[in-house]
C-alpha cells in the first residue's frame, strides 16, 4: 500500500464524484412533469423510463459495489465458493421474465407504487401487507450498508481520513461527505437522479473491467500464473485448491439458488422495474440483462488476480481497490475508484427511495394517516429516505465492516421470505392471507435465529448465512431453508383455514389486470402527457 494520500487517484475520483453530483441535481429537470407532487413522479420516475433507461437503472440497481468489492473479495478469500453471484444472475433472468410483466402490469393499472400496495389489493390483509413492508426496509438497510463500505472501502485505499489511530470523525468524514450529497440530491430529484447516474456508472465498469481483464494478466503473466497461484495459496490454506471441497457443493448450490429467488423481491429492484413505461420494456430487458452476467464472471476474476499480484489486507474488503492501485497508473486507478464509488451511489439512492415508499404507502398512509394528500406523500417519503440513509451510515459506522457481504446476505435471507406473497399471489389467489402471514412469521423467525447461531473468527453471531439443513444434514443456505418452511407452512394452514371457512379478503384485481398495458383501453393510471410522450 502506497504511503499518504494518492493524489492524482483522489484528484480523478473528485472529478467524477463532482460530474454525477451535478448530474444528480441537473435530473430534477430531466422530463419534468405537469405534477411533480406526487410519488409517481418522485419515487417511480413518472413510470416514463424506455428500454435503455430502465437497462442502465437495473444494471445500476442490481450490480452495485457489492459487485465490485465483495464478490471478488469473496474469491479472494474463500476461493471458487465465491463465484455463486454468477450462476444466480443467470437463474434469475428466466424467472423474472415469468412474473415482472405481470406485477407491471397490474401495478399500472392499479397504481400500485410497491409490492405491499400491490399484496394489500390483491389478498385484502393491511396486516400481510404491513409484513412485506417490513421485510423490506430491514432488508433494505444492510443493503444501502453495503454500498457505503464500497465507498469507504476506495476512500481507505487512496489514504483519505488518516490511520486506524485517527480520530473518527476525520476518518469518517469523506464519507460523511459522500453520504450528504447522495442525501441531497436524492430528496431533489427522487428517482430520475440515479436514472441519469446510472450511464456514468454503468460506462465507468465497463470500461475498467475491460482493461483489467486485459492489463492486468499481461503484467502477471498470464492467466495460467494467475491460478497457478490462487492454487497453490488455497492448497497451502488447506481449502483443497481451486474447487470447492465436496462438502461445500451444498453451500454453493443453495445459495445459489435462493439467491436467485431473492433478488427481484428487494424494493429497490421492484422500483427500477414499475419506473418502466409498458410491459414490453420488462420484458426486453429479461433478455438484455444477462450482459450484465457476462461481465460479473469476469470482475470475479479480480479476486484470482489480487492473489496473484501479492496483495495483502487485513480487511477482504479493501483487496480489489488495492489491486487497482498497485498495477494501474495512478489516474486509471483513479477512474477504477471511481466506477465503484459511483457503483455504490447509484443503488445506494434507489434502495433509499424504494424503502421510503414503502414506509409511506403501507405505513403511513394504511396505518397513520390514510387521507394522505399526494404531495403529503411525497413529503414523507422525501423525509422518510433521509432517515433510511442515517439508519445505514450509523450500521455502517458502529458494525465491523469486514463483514459487509453477511450483511446483505441476512438481508437476502428476510426478503426471500416474502416470496410466496409476492409471487404466489401473482398467478393464484388460492393461498389464506392468513396462511401466507403465519409461514412468512416461521421463515423469519428460523432464519433470523439460525443465522444469529452461526458464527465467525471474527463474530460470534450472525457470521455466515449457511448452517446445517434440518432433515438433510448437508450444510446449506439458511435463507432457503427458511422458504421452504414458509412454503410448507403456508400450504398447510391454508387447507386448514379454508376447512374451517375463515374470512377471506377481497381481490381488488381480475384477470385480465395481469396482461394489461400502457396503452390498452381500461387503464387507470394513464401516464400524464409531459412523460406519455417521452422519447428515449
């Protein structure tokens, strides 16, 4: 690690920080609707965004600095078993392309702005629907955790804030910095600030993925080196070389797999996919969003590099912006740093906004003030994504941030909890309101408990999210053993309710609100005519 302060890499990173601030600020402008009190417009972007936009947004929702620091990391630590982000955004795509279109779809037609909203009208239960929303902000606020370790993370590399000795408030303060103007221009432009963003951050990984894919190997030899070396250092470590052990396979698969199924129940991904403009853009970028998987096998790949090259950190979390900074040129390094500073922005401001709207329409609005005014709305949830951001930077301040990736991961393990609801209720109303609360209570419940039992060299709780499945004895995600209890759960009580005849809600939707679309007659949330004729 070099001495003191890289100055021109801080110098690059500046420059691209200041241009997507400004850019953050100028999107409040961008597409400006006749009303702009309202949470369509602030929290879901006018519901406007074509093919590209929507693309960039998700590419920029779901592929975070998480991608760009932990994966890796992951690899560098613990060897191939790090590479399940790859397989999992490749079984997601399939699975989205079967319900995204039909949750636009009725959304659009009932105006729902979240998945409560949309879990409220179609089982008739302000108590299911205050579950989902629940589950979603905790899950939520590791998440937007995350991204702000990936910014501290390149922040600690270029020597900002001082040593480990340093008073906190000076070690904190770049990223207090940070976190105040995401926090400004998120609360001015809502959604349309990390729209905008999301090409500046999206071009910027493209292009240091390329580079580092090519330059680096070449000044390590080749990649025949480079796992010569991640071999012989797994093998020395005991980790039996490049593949994981037999008894991990389990770990791997499940994990895999249940993270898959996650991923589109975060709010923030739900959010990206309503800002589109009709059902076909969701189902365009089911196709396109792939490419995004491309280049994540290839940034894994990082972490084989960071082996090879020498690095070493005490924190995993700090071995690729250290890789970056060790063999490229300082301004290079500086772009690389700011690809995943920006990387963490970007979804930072959606996670923020989505747990906002949730807070406001299935909180506030159901519970507390349910003649809220639109722009009463929108105020709430202005104030409310503030809030969210404060309650992250605070976890991200007082937890042990080597850690970071088990903080999404317990995340994962909540939000998957809300997939019968969700899912389930997309193609059937056959499952109890009533059922669907009790097996979501049992999911969370034993994957809160069991995931707090396992524990880490540096944690006691909460240091891992795989343990042993009950019945099975093979060691697996926790997260789905937890769905599967759920699932089970459900089904039972639902025969059992439905024997005894209990009250069921009213489906406010039909049938045909599942295929509907932005132009087709019927439609009551037709968009307003600034956005409805918006070219892209």
């Amino acid at each position: 690690m070099k001495d003191g302060v890289n100055g021109v890499a801080l110098g690059v990173f500046i420059f691209f920080f200041l241009a997507v601030t400004v850019m953050g600020f100028l999107a409040a402008r961008w597409r400006r609707a006749d009303d702009e009190h309202s949470l369509d417009e602030w929290g879901l972007g006018g519901r406007s965004f074509g093919t590209w936009v929507t693309w960039f947004l998700l590419g920029g929702d779901l592929y975070t600095a998480y991608t760009f620091v932990a994966v890796p990391a992951a690899i560098y630590a613990a060897g191939a078993a790090g590479f399940f982000a790859v397989p999992y955004t490749i079984l997601v795509y399939p699975l989205i392309f079967t319900f995204l279109p039909r949750l636009w779809s009725v959304s659009h037609k009932h105006g729902y702005v979240t998945t409560s909203d949309f879990v409220r009208g179609r089982f008739g239960s302000k108590g299911l629907s205050l579950a989902v929303a629940v589950t979603g902000i905790l899950a939520t606020m590791p998440y937007i955790a995350l991204q702000l370790v990936g910014i501290q993370a390149v922040l600690d590399v270029m020597g900002v804030g001082g040593g480990e000795n340093t008073n906190w408030f000076v070690k904190d303060l770049p990223l207090l910095i940070a976190f105040g103007v995401l926090a400004a221009y998120t609360y001015s432009s809502g959604l349309r600030a990390p729209a905008l963003i999301a090409f500046v951050k999206d071009t910027l990984i493209y292009i240091v993925i390329a580079v580092a894919i090519i330059y680096i190997p070449i000044k390590l030899g080749g990649f025949d080196e480079i796992f010569k070396a991640a071999s012989d250092k797994y093998t020395a470590a005991g980790a039996g070389g490049l593949v994981p052990a037999e008894a991990g396979q389990w770990t791997y698969a499940t994990l895999a797999l249940g993270s898959a199924l996650a991923l589109f129940m975060y709010p923030h991904s739900v959010t990206a996919t309503l800002s589109s403009r009709s059902r076909e853009v969701i189902r365009r970028n089911t196709t396109i969003l792939p490419l995004y998987s491309l280049m994540l096998g290839l940034l894994a790949l990082l972490g084989f590099m960071a082996i090879a090259a020498g690095v070493k950190v005490t924190n995993g979390q700090l071995a690729i912006p250290q890789l970056f900074e060790n063999m490229f040129p300082d301004w290079f390094a500086g772009v690389a740093f700011a690809a995943i500073g920006i990387g963490a922005l970007v979804p930072a401001a959606i996670m923020s906004i989505a747990a906002a709207n949730l807070f406001t329409r299935n909180i506030y609005k159901d519970f507390i003030k349910p003649d809220a005014t639109p722009q009463q709305e929108t105020r709430v949830s202005k104030l409310v994504s503030l809030l969210v951001k404060v309650g992250a930077l605070v976890f991200v301040l007082t937890m042990d941030k080597t850690v970071a990736i088990n903080f999404q991961l317990l995340g994962g393990i909540w939000i998957l909890q809300t997939f019968p609801a969700l899912v389930g209720g997309l193609f059937t109303r056959w499952f109890h309101r009533w059922a669907l609360l009790g097996g979501w209570a049992v999911g969370m419940l034993y994957g809160t408990f069991a995931a707090y039992g396992v524990a880490s060299p540096t944690q006691k709780h909460f240091g891992g999210s795989s343990k042993e499945i009950p019945g099975i004895g093979e060691i697996g995600y926790i997260g789905l053993t937890a769905f599967v209890l759920n699932v089970v759960v459900s089904v039972v009580l639902t025969f059992a309710l439905r024997a005894f005849n209990a009250p069921d809600g009213v489906d406010e939707t039909s049938p045909e609100d599942y295929t509907a679309d932005a132009g087709d007659a019927g439609v009551e949330t037709e968009l307003p005519p600034a956005t409805a004729g918006s070219t892209h």
